[in-house]
C-alpha cells in the first residue's frame, strides 16, 4: 500500500514525501482509511508505530474536505498525557500541514498564560493538550469547546493511570456535538479501559497493530547480572564507554534514584542531561534539546520520558531500575530502533529485578541473552529474591506440622456402602462368635 492508495490530497502527500514517509505503517494503512469514513476508532498501537501520523491525517483530510465556513475556535482536540508527547504531536502536526491554511496549537501546563493566548481567542483548527492544563481554561470559561467535530485520546492507558480520568469525561462532555472520536493505547487490555471507551465511543472500529517480527527483532535485549548496586554502577560505567554507544537512554524509578545516578556519573566525569516529572518546562525543553542536538550523549530519566517523545538515533537503552510493569517495559525500549534502525536494550539485573525480568520475557515472549564482561564476572548466583524463597520454605514448615488424617481399616473396608449394609454385616460377625447351644 501507498499513500496515495489512501486517497490524501496532494498538499498532504507533499508533507508526507518531505517528512521521509516512504509507505503506510501497519497501524496507518488501518486506522487512517476507516477513520475518514467518519467511524469511531478504538486502536492498539504500540509506540513507534506510526500512530500519531495516523490520526492527523484523517483529522487534516476531513478539514480540507469540508473547510471552515467562518474564523473560529479549535475543529479538533487531541488530549494526550504529558507535555512532552503533546510537543511531539505538535511539531509533527504543523510538519504535516505546511502546505495548508489550518492553525495548530498546544495547550500544556509550565508554560506561560500570555504564550498559549493565540490557542485560546485566535482561531486555530488542531488542539494538542494535556487534561490538567486545559480544563483550568475550560473552568474559567475560556476555552470553547463547541466547534470540536473530532476528539482524538492518545495513549488513553496512560491518562487512566495517571488519574486524568475524570477530567478527559469532563472535557468529552464539553465536545459533545462532536461527530467522531479515536482512543489509541498501548494495549486495550482491562476493564477500566473497556469501560472508559464504552461512554465515549460509539460502535467503533477496534484495530490492533502488532508490529511485523521483523520490527521487533531489531531491538537487541541484553541481560547483565550484577551482585551489588556497586558492580551495577560499574558495569554501566564500562558499558556507557563502548565505541557502539554512541546516544543512550538510563532509565530509572524514581526522583531520588535519579538524583543518585546523575551524581554519580558526574563525579565519574560522565556528563548528562536528566528529566524527570514535575519538572518546569523551560528546563524539560533544554534537557531534549541538549541531547538532540547532541551536546549531550547521555540521558538520564524516569518514565516520563518512556511514552511519546520522539530522540532520534538512540543507539542504547539501559534500564538501570527495572519498571513496575512489562508494559512500560516496552515502551521504554522503544526509544531506540526507530525509524527502521537497529537498536540495543541493556537490563541490569540484581536479585530483586529477576522477576520483573521474568515477567517482561514471559509478556514478550522473548528470551533475553545473558552476557558478561569478563572482568566483572557476577560472583553470586543471582535466583529468586531470597525474601520468596523464604516465604516458600515457612509455607512447606506449616504443612509438615499438619497432622496426617488417620484412615482407619473398618472404615476403608466398608467405604461406599450403606449403613443398613454395614449394621448387617455387624450383626451377622456376632452371630458366627457364639458357641453352638448343645
């Protein structure tokens, strides 16, 4: 399939050509022909897919096949859970419409009122927004929602998991003349998202776009054990030095073990930007741009960063922390191999990561390969955290101090069969004891 068999118009085509797009991914050959049907969608799309190309396009189809009669405010709202991703979608969006008249803009939180101005009483036909930010405006009744014709949810399992839930309902009821609506996750996987999607969908199209085989094999996976957070550090140290390391991404869990590891490198002479949550955003901004631009080779960051932000030519990333869930786990190594490249996803696993590492294998159904460097050899057999083995050997204990059930022989012999049965059977045993009278 092409492009041009989707039936685009030709300005689109033109960004599309400029912006290297060469064919339909899997999840733009589905969505983008059904959604210019007008249907609802209801899409799994993993990231690196595509998905963000897929749904603008139907939405900048849809406003050239029916332009706006007068100035106004915004034709399409796409609500997406973090700055970064919304930015993305952004930038991405006016790549897309360069040789059309349409407005786009974003309304995100850390930045300053008087910039997000022209969003909010200019006319403009694409919205990109965080929940948060745009139902302060929606309070204040400045922002107007009743020229929306279409909605789009990105990475809805996220907004759910973030707790944005009740505000995405709320501004879903705002835009409620609108005539179309797409909800795109990760996975469509649980009942809180089945719910979700039943109040704002109307009998949508579920599409579901695994990547090819061969997409997902050009991300290598590697498992280095270490036996303390000392030979973990040391490891990544050796590992960050490698001539094939050239872009990487850390990933820890929290602020504080963020802090640590930038510390830590710093002191070693390794030099890093780093973004967290709750960060400003003329700091997140500096951070990206630092390391797109290539001052810095190394980023540091929590999983705000795994979901949406688009770093070009990621050579490697490290899960320094293993996450909470193997659905984060794949969004986090899907920083790197994008855009057809082969990429490498290095886990360094002390004892207590081993069974997330297990349940990421068994969610992928994919074996990681276990290497080493041969002078910093794990001295311990990593195995099962010691606090399961524990909780293992007292469960056998309790069992053996259980008494075993006494079966006794007149019972077993006389299983199954009636009482009358076995009163008979009694009675007729006494009757052979007695001595024959004379």
């Amino acid at each position: 399939m092409s492009f041009e068999s989707l039936e685009l118009d030709p300005v689109l085509l033109q960004a599309v050509e400029e912006l290297g797009f060469k064919r339909p991914t899997t999840i733009q050959s589905q969505v983008i022909p059904v959604a210019m049907e007008g249907r609802d969608v209801m899409a799994s799309a993993p990231t690196g897919t595509g998905k963000t190309a897929a749904f603008l396009l139907p939405i900048m189809q849809h406003m050239i096949d029916f332009p706006r009669r007068r100035p106004g405010p915004a034709r399409a709202l796409i609500l997406t859970p973090t700055r970064e991703l919304a930015l993305q979608i952004t930038e991405q969006a006016e790549a897309l419409a360069a040789y059309t008249h349409m407005k786009v803009a974003s309304i995100i939180g850390g930045v300053a009122e008087e910039k997000q101005l022209p969003a909010l009483e200019k006319t403009v036909d694409i919205i990109i927004a965080t929940p948060g930010r745009l139902m302060q405006y929606i309070e204040d009744e400045r922002f107007d929602s009743r020229d929306i014709e279409i909605l789009v949810l990105d990475e809805a399992d996220r907004m759910l998991d973030m707790g944005f839930i009740g505000d995405v309902d709320r501004i879903a009821a705002e835009a409620r003349w609108r005539k179309q609506t797409m909800l795109f996750s990760a996975t469509l996987e649980g009942a809180g998202l089945k719910k979700f999607a039943e109040d704002l969908l109307k009998d949508p199209a579920e599409l579901y776009a695994e990547p090819p085989r061969s997409e997902r094999k050009k991300i290598q996976q590697l498992v280095y054990f270490a036996d303390t957070a000392e030979h973990k550090f040391n490891l990544l140290k050796y590992l960050l030095q490698q001539e094939d390391v050239t872009r990487s991404i850390i990933f820890v869990k929290t602020r504080e073990r963020l802090a640590e590891l930038v510390s830590q490198l710093q002191a070693n002479g390794i030099d890093c930007a780093w973004l967290r949550g709750e960060m400003e955003q003329e700091k997140r901004i500096e951070a990206l741009n630092r390391f797109r631009s290539d001052r810095v080779k190394i980023l540091v960051a929590t999983d705000v960063a795994s979901r949406g932000i688009d770093l070009p030519d990621v050579s490697h990333v490290f899960n320094y922390d293993m996450p909470r869930s193997a659905d984060t786990y794949i969004h986090r190594i899907g920083r790197t191999g994008r855009a057809g490249k082969k990429g490498c996803a290095i886990n360094l696993i002390e004892a207590h990561d081993v069974g997330m590492m297990e349940r990421v294998e068994r969610y992928a159904e994919e074996k990681m390969m276990r290497r080493v460097v041969d002078s910093m050899r794990p001295q311990h057999k990593i195995s099962k955290p010691a606090g399961k083995r524990k909780e293992k050997k007292e469960d056998e204990k309790k069992d053996e101090k259980k008494p075993k059930e006494k079966i006794r022989h007149r019972v077993s012999k006389n299983k199954g069969k009636p009482d009358w049965a076995k009163k008979h059977a009694e009675k007729a045993a006494k009757a052979a004891e007695k001595p024959e009278s004379k």
